[in-house]
C-alpha cells in the first residue's frame, strides 16, 4: 500500500491545497459564528465538513 505524500504531487495541485488550507480557518470562523446566530441542519452540516477538513489539515492527514 503507497502512502499519499502531498509533496510528489504536481506543483499546481500542491498550490491548491496550500491555498485550501490557509482559507479553511477564517471560513470555519465565519461558519460557526454564522451558525451560532442562524442554526440551520445545513449550517452545521458545513460547520461539521470545514471542522473535519480543518482538523485534517491541522493533523497532516491531507
């Protein structure tokens, strides 16, 4: 089984994912205080899958 190694991808892939990781902190920011003041089954929803991904990248599973 081959590990995933973000370093052997292609440099435009691996612009795209520092470009996701940086921007997935002041969205999840703006998504939590959007659903603390308007809470909707879809804004936790998204609140769930950007804390996910956050957490992935905080991680370094991706």
């Amino acid at each position: 089984m081959s590990r995933y190694y973000r370093y052997r991808l292609p440099p435009w892939a691996k612009k795209c994912i520092i470009i996701i990781e940086k921007v997935t902190l002041p969205i999840l920011i703006f998504q939590l205080i959007r659903t603390l003041l308007f809470p909707t089954s879809l804004d936790v929803f998204l609140l769930g899958i950007l804390a996910g991904l956050f957490i992935a990248f905080y991680l370094e599973w991706i």
